[in-house]
C-alpha cells in the first residue's frame, strides 16, 4: 500500500504516537547528550534500604584486588565507620591502593570522637581532608580556590571495577540494623558496572583534586584516571550518565540535567529530597512544568528532619508550590535519599539536595539511568514513602498557628543571609 493511500485519519495517529515516543525517550536524552558523561551498556542496581547498600559495598571492598577509593561527606567513629575503616585497612594489606576522601565538617566536626584512621594511614592508606573550614577562611582572601562553603558532598566507593553513588554516608544512621547500623535514614544508593566508570572516576578525581594538601596522592589518581580503559558494554546493560558538580570550577551536570529533565517531561515528575529549599532557577523550571500540565510531586522530610531548620525554612515556600499545583509530601520518618524521576523513563539517583547548599557550593554527585524498570522501582519506592508520610495543603498551612508560620519565616530568612552567594 502506498502511503498516500493510508487513510488520513490513521496517518494522524501513527504521527501523534511517534511524536509522543520522541517527546517521551528521543527528545531528553538528545538534550542530555549536550551535559556530556553519557554511555550505553552498563549494569545497575538500586539499593532503597541500608543494609542491602552496605552488604553490597562491604562485599566489593573485602573482593578488591588493586583499589578501593571512598569519597564521603560523613565518616563517624561508630560500628559502621570501625568497619569500613577495618576492611579498608585490610585491602591495604592484600595490596590495594586506598584512598580516602572526608569532608572535613562532615566528618571532623567531632573533636572528641573523630574515626580512627591510624591502623590505614600506618601501612600506607591515603585519607584526605577535605577544605578544613579555618584554614579556608584565611586562604580564600589569597584566591587560592579555598571557601569554607565548599563542601565534598558526593558520597563515591570505587573498589576495581565496580562502582556506588548515592546518599548514604558511612554511619550506622544510614546502614540496616542487619549489617550493625540503626537504619534510621530512609536513602537510596546505586551500584553501576560498565563503561560509565570512566566517568565515575572522573568524579573522584574531581573530589580529590580540591585537596591541595597532597598534590603527589592527585597526580597519581590523575594518571590513573587518564589511563584507564573502560570495559566493553554489556549487552543487556543501561544508559547511564555520571554527572558531578563543582560550582567551583564552573562545573554544573546536575543543575543543568535538572533543569533539562523537567523542560523534557510530557507526564509526571516524582522528586525526594529531605531538604527542600530550591534556588530560583529550578524553582521557576519546576513550576514551569506544572503549567504544561505534568504531575510534579515532592517528598520531603517533615519533623523528623536531621535538618530542623531548614525543615523550618522549608515550610515558608511551601504556599507558593502549592498554590502552582504543586502535590508536597512530608515523611514520617527520616529521610534522606534524593531521587528525581521523570516520565517513568529516566531516575536520578544521588547525592544532590534541593536546595541552596548543593546548587551553589558542594562538590555533589548523582547518576542518571534511563530505562522504564530501573525507574519504576524508584518510582514505586516514591509512592511506599507517600503512604508513610503526611500531604501538605494550603488549608493546612493557614490554620498553623501565627507564631509558628513567623517561625518559620524567621528561618527561611537565615537560610537566605547564611547561603552561598553562587546561585
């Protein structure tokens, strides 16, 4: 049959079925392609609780053979943090290079119970602090790239040829009680394998390359990454992207991707996040969206929060989402996994925060996968946590009391003097 001889009706329908395929798949991820970083053929797997997160990285680090590298916001002196540092110590010993990369606030902040490297760093483990928040203030009036708001916030573990990035950091809050945690965060973690590592790496070099304080430890990593040859492509494998955040060096994957996603969205869009204080571009990105008609939904930490006074300054932009059409949800419990999903076609998964912090000054890392499985576990994930949590109305946020709702405006301003300046 002759495509004239078609009827008009039928040609009408297979053109609206393909644009809808194209606006759906084609059309966001040619756009991402421009963010860079994007490869085909990898095997992920996600992790929504602690303990299958920790079994999964404890086992790839006992099973290293020539690297474990670790970049963490949060490294306690705690069941988890002794084990890590255990395994870590005896990687060493079978000959692998270890190193390790610790936000200085994250991880330094408790003077009287810092973790306890020695038994590493004795038989040749690397730990690097990350920006030490005193020195920083003096150095940044030198320009020597040094700010006390520049955080390593990217939570890496890179042992050979296997790869995690997620939102747990090591300590027992974010692993099971099966693994000797206390599972008090709800977060989520993602293990790739494939040629994204190369990017992966990258990543960690970035993070590491901000320690100043040991140029040697960076040239060999630099030379490392430089060389390193990815594996081939699994054939059943996923298209991942690696995408890393450093505002300090002009550097925003995430922010943009972002921005991309919700431009490229024809249907629903499902975001958690435990802190939700967007700076303005994705605040007008995300309402944007709601007028085109697509679904936005936001999952929040509530008064549980780790966070209370964002929590707080949270609640004081909460009126003007909703009153876009926006759906709120605060959990019951604690949160702390961030998690962005768009169309039921494409999840990222990672370390990134929506809010002033990590648009604005943390070194962050997420990973994007687009493939309809991966997301619909995420996306189920999102609606096990909307059943365990409270939905935010304008109704509700009248009745609060007024004392409450200045409270709450009196730390949405703090919020606002204390952010970084880089938005």
């Amino acid at each position: 049959m002759g495509r004239f001889n078609v009827p008009r009706r039928r040609l009408k329908r297979l053109h609206a079925a393909s644009t809808a395929v194209y606006q759906r798949f084609i059309s966001p991820f040619t756009k991402l392609r421009q963010v860079g970083q994007i490869c085909p053929g990898n095997r992920v797997d996600v992790y929504l609780n602690g303990d299958d997160a920790f079994f999964a990285m404890f086992d790839a680090i006992e099973k290293a053979k020539s690297r474990v590298w670790l970049s963490t916001y949060v490294f306690k002196n705690d069941t988890i943090g002794n084990k890590t540092i255990e395994l870590l110590t005896d990687a060493r010993k079978r000959g692998c290079e270890v190193i390790v990369v610790c936000d200085s606030v994250g991880t330094f902040t408790d003077i009287a119970s810092p973790p306890n490297f020695t038994p590493l760093t004795n038989i040749g483990g690397r730990v690097l602090e990350f920006n030490p928040p005193i020195s920083s203030f003096f150095l940044q009036f030198l320009k020597t790239g040094h700010n006390p708001y520049k955080r390593n916030h990217s939570k890496i573990l890179i042992a050979d040829e296997l790869g995690f990035c997620g939102g747990m950091n090591i300590a027992n809050e974010y692993a099971g009680t099966a693994v000797g945690g206390t599972g008090v965060f709800r977060d989520s973690h993602m293990k790739i394998e494939g040629p994204a590592m190369q990017y992966l790496n990258r990543a960690f070099l970035s993070c590491a390359s901000e320690v100043y304080s040991a140029p040697e430890i960076v040239k060999g990593i630099r030379h490392q990454v430089e060389k390193y040859v990815p594996p081939e492509p699994f054939p059943d494998g996923k298209t991942v992207q690696v995408l890393h955040t450093n505002v300090w060096r002009n550097r925003r994957d995430i922010q943009r991707s972002l921005r991309l996603l919700l431009k490229a969205a024809t249907s629903k869009c499902y975001i958690t996040t435990p802190y939700f204080l967007p700076a303005g571009p994705l605040q007008r990105e995300i309402k944007r969206a709601v007028r085109r008609g697509i679904d936005v939904r936001i999952l929040t930490a509530g008064s549980d929060s780790d966070v209370k006074l964002v929590q707080w300054a949270s609640q004081q932009v909460y009126s003007n989402f909703l009153r876009s059409g926006v759906k709120i949800y605060e959990l019951n419990t604690r949160l702390h996994a961030k998690t962005f999903t768009v169309d039921g076609a494409s999840s990222m998964i990672g370390s990134f925060n929506l809010d002033y912090w990590s648009w604005a000054a943390n070194l962050e890392t997420n990973l994007l996968v687009t493939d309809n499985t991966f997301t619909n576990k995420v996306d189920q994930q999102f609606f096990r946590d909307v059943t365990n949590s409270r939905e935010i109305t304008l109704k509700a946020l009248k009745q609060e009391k007024l004392s409450t709702r200045f409270f709450s405006w009196c730390a949405y301003i703090l919020c606002k003097i204390l952010r970084p300046s880089r938005e």
